[in-house]
C-alpha cells in the first residue's frame, strides 16, 4: 500500500529540496525528455519560474504529441449534499446548518436529461458528499444504473471504497474515479478533517491501491492546493503517481489542482497560488509525465481557461452546478464551493474552437 511507500519521504526534506533547486537544475531539467522526480522538483521550483515561457512552449509540443488538439469535455452533477465529515473547509461540512439534500432516482434521471439538453455530454461525474449510511455503495449503485442511459462514460468523486466495492461499481457502468487526497502532509491532515471517515489518512491514501485492484479503467489525483505548502504537496502526488503508473500499468490517469475557493463557513486559505503559479505547475507536470490527463475545472476563471487550454489541459469541465440537483430539481441549494466560470458549455467550446482545437464530448477510447 502507498502509505507504507509514503514513509520513504519526509516532508521537511523536500521542501528543502525543492528550495535549494538552482537555475542549472532547472536547464538540466529542460533538456530532459523524461524528467525524473528531481528534476520534477526543480521545474516546480521558485526559480525555474523565470523558465515559464520554455516550459510552456514544450508542454504544448508534448500535449499535442499525445492528445492532439482536442478537449475532453465533462459535467460534474452532484447527488447529495449529506455528509458525516467535518472538513474546515468544505460547504458540505456536517456543522454546516442548511438543509441536506439526497436525490431520487427519478430526480437523477430528470437531472441527466436536463444536462442532455445543455449539450451532447458523454462524460459524467457524479459527485456526492460522504454519508456511507443515507447514501453509500447502494444508492451510488442505483445512481450509476439511472444514468447509464444517458451517458457512456461514468466517474464518481465520492468516499474511498473498499476495493470489493469498487469492482461492484465497475459491474454497474463504473469507468472511473476521482479522488483528492487534499494534502499528503500526514500530520496535519487531522487539521483539516477531524472528524467523520476521512479523518483516516491511511484508508483515503490507500483508496488508490484499492481503485487499481479493483481493475479501474481510470483514477483521478488531486491536492487542494491552499492547505499546505502547495510544492511539497505536489512532489508527493507526482511521488504516488509514479507508484500507481508502475503497480497498475493497465489504468489511465489524471490529475487536477483545484485551487480553495470560497465556501459556506469562510475557511480562510493558509497558502494562496496566483496563477503564474498554476501554469509553472501544469507545465512542470506535463514535462514530468507526457500521457496524463490534465483536467481544469470551473473553479478557474475563463481567462486562466482560454490561456491553458492550449498549453497542458486536456480535459474541462463546463456548466458546472455544485450543489445537488442543480441542473434541475433545486437550483438554489447550498453550493459545495462557488465556481468562477459561468460561461455555458456552448460558450466554452466555442472558446475552444477560436483557438484551434476541438472539443470532444465523448470518450472514444472507452467504446
């Protein structure tokens, strides 16, 4: 299991490592077809952000050598918002007073055509809070089989499963999952979620050894990046993607960087990312790992979406709702945190095709 992998590393030490990266590391770096973790730290370094332009010219030669210039296209649609955890900085937090929302079968059904009828989505994420009692592996089951209809390609951001659970997912339509570690700094991970399932860093770490057991056909990585020292966080991530790339070879990958936005209870970020920041990052990865999926969501401004589209992400969402039922049965519930672009999907791919590339609403590879 990764958490085993994990005590390999120590925090402090590379975020010295990272820090003491100098211009030559950077060069040395550069000229790399396939950097190595090291030098991975050096490209995500302060210095090599004086190196941002050839960074950005080579991950564009690199994401179009691997996907062309197209988008994938995806819609989130949350589900419920009823959640047993009481992260800091989270709207679905328990403490949070407002009212908790389960949807029917029958209202995920009208929401999935709702979602048709904004655009020809293939790829759905179904997205709900952690409440393993009012809406676990029976109802995410039963939702997947409502949806299945309507969308080809199916992915759960939901709470880590066993990995006996997982496989029944895949048995439902499951294609993929997404699943943000948040932060990899073990200590202080109890900080920011004290209380509920994923209080336990070793069962939501080690999902992603169970998803690959599991035979997933693809999982999702993220860190929120406003926790902790957001270069360190990363190294670790780029750390454990490298460990599943070796141990599930067959599984497809992606990555996101969802930068805190602003949520019911007014959790303060403890470090803020610009977004010069963010695309040294996006580069660095694509320069470290050529076949990854990089994903953006609508927590970014349409300006920092226009800009990287052509530059590193391969796939967007758009129209996104974040709260349940947003498409249709309650477009005024509590959102789980607020978006900045708004722009409709006809919108954002028209953005897309003004700049030459394409945008692809459904998943060949998974047909």
């Amino acid at each position: 299991m990764f958490s085993e992998e994990l005590k390999k590393y120590d925090w402090d030490d590379i975020t010295r490592r990272i820090a003491s990266k100098g211009k030559g590391d950077v060069e040395a770096a550069l000229r790399k077809p396939h950097p190595s973790l090291d030098d991975f730290m050096a490209l995500i370094s302060p210095v090599a952000s004086d190196y941002i332009e050839e960074m950005a010219s080579m991950s564009r030669y690199y994401t179009q050598q691997r996907f062309g210039k197209t988008m994938s296209m995806y819609i989130p649609m949350y589900i419920t918002n009823s959640c047993t955890n009481a992260c800091v900085y989270c709207g679905f937090n328990r403490h949070n007073k407002f009212e908790r929302v389960i949807l029917t079968p029958e209202q995920i059904e009208q929401e999935c055509r709702a979602i048709k009828e904004l655009a020809p989505f293939d790829n759905l994420l179904i997205v709900t809070g952690e409440n393993p009692y009012a809406a676990g592996v029976p109802y995410i089951e039963k939702a997947l089989k409502v949806c299945r209809p309507y969308f080809n390609n199916l992915t759960i951001e939901v709470m880590p499963l066993s990995e006996e659970d997982y496989s029944r997912l895949v048995k439902a339509g499951l294609y993929g999952v997404v699943c943000f570690q948040e932060t990899y700094h073990r200590e202080n991970y109890k900080k920011y979620h004290p209380s509920g399932m994923k209080s336990d860093f070793e069962w939501r770490v080690n999902g992603f050894d169970r998803m690959g057991a599991a035979g997933m056909h693809k999982i999702g990585m993220g860190v929120l990046i406003g926790l902790e020292d957001w270069r360190t966080d990363v190294t670790m991530m780029a750390i454990h993607l490298q460990y599943l790339r070796k141990k599930y070879w067959k599984t497809k990958y992606s990555v996101n960087f969802p930068r805190m936005r602003p949520s019911e209870g007014g959790f303060q970020p403890n470090v803020v990312m610009n977004d010069r920041e963010l695309a040294q990052l996006i580069f660095a990865f694509r320069l470290f790992d050529h076949d990854v999926d990089i994903s953006i969501s609508t927590r970014e401004t349409p300006y920092f979406r226009e800009n990287i589209a052509s530059l590193g992400a391969t796939s967007m969402s758009a129209g996104s709702k974040t709260e349940p039922g947003g498409y249709f049965t309650y477009p005024q519930a509590l959102e789980q945190f607020s978006v900045s672009d708004e722009r409709s999907p006809q919108e954002v791919a028209e953005s897309l095709r003004k700049i030459g590339y394409e945008p692809v609403w459904k998943d060949w590879f998974n047909h």
